[in-house]
C-alpha cells in the first residue's frame, strides 16, 4: 500500500528540479516565435506582436500546474476578478484582438507565477545556486561579446544568444576614446534588459541578512555589478549608484566598519564613471521624447479603454509622427505605456492596488532597494512590461520580498 508521505516526496523532488531549471534559465530567451498578419508592421517582422513560447514559459506552466489549487483559490479573490475582468472586456476595444488575447494569457502567467511564489518554502540552495550558475554563463557570453565584438552561437543558441557583429545595423554600441565597442548582449535583446535584470537581482539580494553566509551574497552582488558596468547601460549604473547610497544612508549607523560602508560607494562611482563616459546611442534621447509624444497622442485618443493590452505598436504606427522611429519601438516609461494600452481608470486601478498590496511591507530592505530600481529605470525604459526575461524575474523577485516563507531574508 503506498502511503500519501512516499508519495509527496518524488512530487517534492520533481518541484525543486523544475525550479532550479526554471531560475537558471530565466535570464535566457530560447523559444518559438509565430507570426502572423498582424506580426508586421509596413511589412516589417515585428517579434513584440508575435506569438512567442519559451522554454521558460513550458517550466513556469509546469509550476503552476504543481500550486494549481493555490492559484485557483486566488483568482477567487473579488478585487482579482474585478481587474481581470475589465482586462478581458479590454480585449475586444483593441486595435487587434488576438494580440491582446495572448498578453493576457501572458498576465495571468506572470499573476500565476507570482502565486507559485508566495506559496513554497525556498532556501538559499535553491535559489542561488541556480542563479549564480545562470549568472556566470551570462558574464562569460557578455565578456566574449565584449572582447570579440560578436557573438558564439553554438550551443549558446539553445540559451536564447543571437547572431549578431559589430557589424550589424542597428546594433548597440558604445564608443570609448573614440573606439566603438559593441555592447554585450548575453542571451538578451538588448544589453539594457540585461542591465536591468541584474540590477533587480543586486538590489534583492542587497537588502537579505545573510549572516552565516556573507560569501555567497558577495558573489552574487559582484557578479552582478560586472553585468551592469559592461553593459554600459547608464540608466541601470545610475540606478546602481542610487540603490548604494540608500543602503548606505539606511545601514551607516549599524555598519561595524563606516569607513568600509562609504569607500564601497566611493569606489563604484569611480568605476561607473568610466561607462558614464562612454558614448552610446547620440539619438537616444530624441527617440524617447518622440515615444512619449506618441504615447501620450494616444492617451489622449484613447483615455478610457487605451489601445488594447500588447497594441501599442500598432496603434503607435498610425500615427504620422511614427515613421521618425525606426525599427518601431513601445515607449520607453511604463507609466505612459500601461495607460496607453489599457487607458487611464485601469492604469490607476492597477497602480493603486500594487501600492496598497506592497505598502504593509515598506520596512523591508529589498522592497525600497527594488522599488528604488523600477521607479528609475521603468522611467527610461519598457523591459519590464514588454520583455520575457524581466516579466518573470519581476514576478519572481516582488512575490519573494513579500513572501513570510522564504528563510532566507530578514527584514530589517
């Protein structure tokens, strides 16, 4: 006869092999892309309207499937429902439906993920690990990039690195002392969504009291560090520079070793400055002001249902003034992009809930350091709305701050 305790136990085991797999592939991109008539836009392939299936969205079903009464017992929620509901009724005001419909299968993805989260008991081990291991393989491409101005391939491509050279237009690059360097890009789009990424993962980490095992959190903040520098994001180093100084104004009477605590963020603005100096994009700052003019035409045009969730491309390329940005792009400020996409009662609605849901928890130090990095690079950029790696990583990291379970964070 085999008893319910024997047979938990596999079920265990099964569950921490797909998270392990999960958060070591999470900063990867493998996956499927179909497109369809509406992927294009003036007969460009478009991957933001695609359909997409990653390896990571196949993991993430599988560990929903596991916490599956949880999150049913969830969307019982009223306020949940509520929210839902009106994203559905969203989908038929939308320039295209069939995009909308897939973002939203993507919302309750990511709502579900959020849910698995809150809902297990995770150690260092295997949380860590994972992304340590992940984290060194995405140092070791980003380096190769760096040094050898394109990319590996290889078995590197089942991870999600695409095929690029210095070569390629449209190409992110930088130019230090009048030598142009191709910005790393890892198993990213963009180096600034790897910037991004890593830089969620320093300011969780850097809020955790390790105590036993300050090692393994030093590895984890430095590895990190060298991701964001190389990637000559200035918005992420900026947010870098600013998460520092928080943790250094909110631990400085605490700190055993002052001296140590402000020589640590004297050394990282030094070192930031060398990237600060390098030239990126000369457009970029004109692109983004022309984003959110169009964003905000669409506000405007559209302030009750927006443009439909995952439609603001396409609304965006009816505009005249959209033929100035090219390839097309989403607006780069989350703000802007959720109320043109689902206008301005729903926006509110939904930025309303976020507060209230995480304001009991604003002592903890990950939350202000995490909070601190959305606020500044969500500002100047749309990864975390439009982009796989950090849609997850950001469910992922809010649920794991607020998570009573998880052992090994303390709040301060």
């Amino acid at each position: 006869m085999i008893k319910k305790r024997d047979i938990k136990k596999p079920n265990k085991f099964f569950f921490n092999i797909i998270l392990f797999l999960f958060l070591f592939l999470l900063p990867t991109q493998f996956g499927k892309f179909f497109f369809f008539s509406f992927s294009y836009l003036s007969g460009l392939r478009i991957d933001y309207l695609a359909y997409a299936l990653y390896a990571t969205d196949l993991l993430a079903i599988t560990l929903i499937f596991f916490k599956i009464k949880y999150v049913l017992l969830f969307f019982k929620n009223k306020s949940v429902l509520f929210v839902f509901f009106l994203f559905g009724i969203s989908i038929f005001f939308s320039f295209s439906p069939q995009i909308a419909f897939y973002k939203f299968l993507k919302i309750l993805e990511f709502t579900s993920l959020f849910v698995v989260f809150k809902t297990i008991k995770i150690n260092k081990k295997i949380f860590f690990y994972p992304l340590i291991l992940g984290g060194f393989v995405q140092l070791f491409l980003s380096l190769f990039h760096l040094i050898n101005q394109r990319s590996i391939q290889g078995i590197f491509y089942y991870l999600g690195e695409r095929y690029f050279t210095s070569a390629v237009p449209g190409i992110a690059k930088a130019s230090l002392s009048g030598m142009e360097i191709l910005r790393p890009y890892g198993s990213f789009s963009h180096p600034n969504s790897m910037a991004g990424f890593y830089l969620l993962i320093y300011a969780f980490v850097l809020g955790i009291d390790f105590r036993k095992n300050q090692l393994l959190k030093n590895i984890v903040l430095t590895m990190c560090i060298f991701l964001i520098l190389i990637s000559f994001s200035k918005v992420a180093i900026f947010s870098l520079l600013i998460v520092n100084i928080i943790f250094l104004i909110k631990t400085f009477k605490k700190s055993l070793c002052k001296f140590c605590s402000v020589s640590r963020v004297i050394v990282l603005f030094l070192l930031s400055l060398i990237f600060f100096y390098a030239k990126t994009d000369p457009l970029s700052v004109f692109k983004r002001l022309e984003l959110i003019k169009n964003s905000v035409s669409l506000i405007l045009k559209y302030p009750i249902t927006g443009v439909g969730i995952g439609n603001y491309l396409i609304a965006q390329d009816k505009l005249a003034s959209a033929s100035t940005i090219f390839p097309p792009q989403p607006v780069h400020n989350i703000i802007f992009l959720l109320a043109a996409e689902v206008g301005i009662f729903l926006g509110f609605a939904i930025i309303f809930l976020i507060f209230k849901y995480f304001y009991k928890f604003k002592k903890i130090n990950s939350l202000i350091f995490c909070f601190a990095v959305l606020l500044i690079t969500g500002f100047f950029d749309h990864y975390w709305m439009t982009l796989q790696q950090n849609v997850l990583l950001l469910a992922v990291v809010s649920c794991l701050i607020t998570n009573p379970q998880v052992v090994f964070e303390k709040s301060r």
